[in-house]
C-alpha cells in the first residue's frame, strides 16, 4: 500500500518525508521531477510492551510505503500549474496526504506569494476535481462509441457508473464522498481516479501560528466537509530535530516542550487508517511481527499474509485479544480465564489480536 505526500513546493513536505524515512539527506528528493520512494515502519505502543514481555530475537513494525512527490512550483509564466508528470506521480498513490503550510520563511517563498493552508487545499482539491470531470467527459464518450460499433454488455453497464461519478464531480464533490456499492468500486479501480482516492490532511505550523492552529483545522474542516478526512497540525522543522535525537534525549526535549506524542505518529497510523488498514501480531521467543491486514479480513486472509501456503491449509486460529493478553500476561492465563479462543476460517481478525495460526 501506498500513500503519497502531495503539495506545494516549499510546503515543509520533504521535510517531512525525511523524517518519516529517518533518511536526514534534504538533498536526496529535492529538485528532482521524480518522487522519492522509503518504506516507512509504524509505530505501535502495543508491540513494543509485546517486546518487553517476550524479549524475540527480532521485532518487526508493520510498515508503509511513503512516496514524495515533487513539490507543485510555478511555470516560467509565474502560474502554478499542474503537470502531467505530477498526475502520473499522484495517481499511482492508494492514498493522498496533502502538505500545507501555515509557517512563514523569507528563504522559501510561497509559489503564490501568499501563506494560507486553507486556499492550497482548495487549490488541490479543485485541480483533482477538474482531471477526474475531464477523464470522466472523456471516458463516457469513448464507452458510447464503443458501444454503437460492438454492443459490449459490459461497457454498457459501464455507462452507468461512470455517469454516476461524472454529475457527482460536476457539482464539485470529490468522489470519495460518492456511495458506491463494492460492484462499482471495483470497476473503477483501474481508473486511478484522484478524488475517489482516500485523503489526509497536515498543516505545517510554526512558532508564531501555533496559537492558530485550532481556527485552521476549523476552516480546513469547513472547506472539505467530510468528516472520514483527518485533518493533523505538525512542525515539520521541531519534528526533524526530534528524528535527530537518541531515545533518551528526545523524551527529555518531549517532556520540556509539553509533547506527550509526535505528530508523526499521529501522521502514520492516520495514513494506515486513511488506507483501511489495520494490524494483528505474531510472538514468540525468535520474532514479534506486527503483520498489515485490510480490515474485515478473515483469520485464513491473515494466514495467507503470513505464508501463502498457510492459506490453503489452514486449519484454525489461536486467538487473543492484545488486551486480554496484557491483563494476563501469558497464554495459559488467558485460557484459564476464557479469552483465549480457537476459530475458524470466517472469524474477522480485530485490530490487535494475537494469532498462532494452526495448519497442515
């Protein structure tokens, strides 16, 4: 799964793609027509206190892939324009995550000469808006010709859905606040439709604008209307400095400034949710896994992510809640009091759960 950050140039996003990637070379994606590309581990409190009871050899963080896009800049005419080596770089996201800026900087001037987070988003939104209502206009006269030569059926159930979406765009509402039934999704899976994609939302502050923050997270709510979008302040500069730090010595500077969580990880786990998915964990004394699953996937789903073979043969699942498992702290506690339980097949992993997989 991937999501991509999306912006502005100048908008503090390679910043903050550096220090998502702990990569700390500003220079390695800047300037370049190209994104940048890091698999990024989340963070997860819960796998960690797995570690400490279980001591493994190894722990491994679920992990996403996050991508840079180049920064939005102006054209030799002094307009913003989207290009379409940008789109290209967009549309093969699962995921968007707009970076905003609210943060001023002599050195780095707005490509419109104006800081207002609220106008870049609807900056973006309306040129997404206005690629989906061209490729939409484009599309369904292309299905009607090709439906008057050779009378597919298939195309002409096409027509339908595509119309659908084309008047929901047309007023102006992204597509990922269209109801669409699973049937429809998937036909227009391979459509790589901008605004049908999931969207989260960063406002890069500053010292001087963080008494602010709560009125633009407000006007970024208002603008939207959808309340699916999570909308999350940051400063991408104190995050960076943060990155640089040991453990030890970032507790400590999170501890004077008042921090009880960075914003990166609130970053993380809302793109893993934006992406619909979620983990369940494996332990024992040679590996604690955290393994990425979409969510409403069954416990023979789950095997398969863990080996492919375990699909076709499973079995059952061994199966315990994180938080039944840490009021018990071991496995034969937890059968003692009831939580741990043995499933099937259709049994729907929870965000979680601790699984041994039984097979052939």
């Amino acid at each position: 799964m991937q999501i991509g950050l999306v912006g502005l140039q100048y908008s503090g996003k390679t910043t903050l793609f550096n220090t998502l990637s702990e990569t700390h070379d500003s220079s390695q994606n800047t300037g370049l027509d190209k994104a940048a590309i890091e698999v990024v581990k989340v963070p997860d409190k819960r796998l960690d206190r797995l570690t400490e009871i279980f001591n493994p050899k190894k722990t491994v963080n679920a992990s996403i892939e996050v991508y840079d896009i180049p920064g939005l800049r102006t054209a030799d005419d002094g307009k913003l324009r989207i290009t379409n080596t940008f789109l290209n770089e967009v549309k093969n996201n699962d995921a968007l995550f707009y970076v905003v800026r609210q943060f001023k900087d002599d050195a780095v001037p707005h490509p419109m000469n104006k800081i207002d987070p609220i106008e870049d988003i609807s900056f973006l939104e309306n040129e997404f808006l206005f690629y989906d209502l061209a490729f939409l206009e484009n599309r369904i006269e292309k299905i009607q010709k090709e439906v008057m030569k050779t009378k597919d059926e298939r195309l002409k159930k096409e027509i339908p859905v595509i119309q659908k979406c084309f008047k929901h765009v047309e007023s102006e509402k992204p597509l990922r606040m269209l109801a669409l039934s699973e049937d429809e999704k998937k036909l227009l899976s391979g459509y790589q439709l901008l605004t049908l994609k999931k969207l989260v939302v960063a406002i890069n502050f500053d010292d001087e604008s963080i008494e602010n923050t709560n009125e633009y997270i407000k006007q970024a709510k208002e603008l939207l209307k959808d309340d699916n979008v999570k909308i999350i302040p940051f400063f991408a500069k104190l995050e960076y400095e943060l990155s640089t730090l040991d453990e030890e010595d970032r507790e400590m500077f999170m501890q004077d400034y008042g921090i009880t969580e960075s914003a990166l990880t609130k970053i993380l786990h809302a793109s893993y949710d934006a992406l619909g998915l979620h983990s369940f964990f494996t332990v024992g004394e040679d590996e604690n896994r955290a393994w990425t699953i979409k969510k409403n996937y069954t416990a023979q789903d789950a095997a398969g992510v863990i080996h492919s073979d375990f699909y076709n043969r499973f079995i059952r699942a061994e199966v315990v809640g994180y938080d039944d498992f840490m009021e018990h702290k071991t496995f034969a506690k937890c059968k003692e009091a009831g939580v741990w339980k043995l499933e099937g097949k259709d049994y729907i992993v929870q965000d979680g759960d601790i699984l041994n997989i039984r097979h052939g």
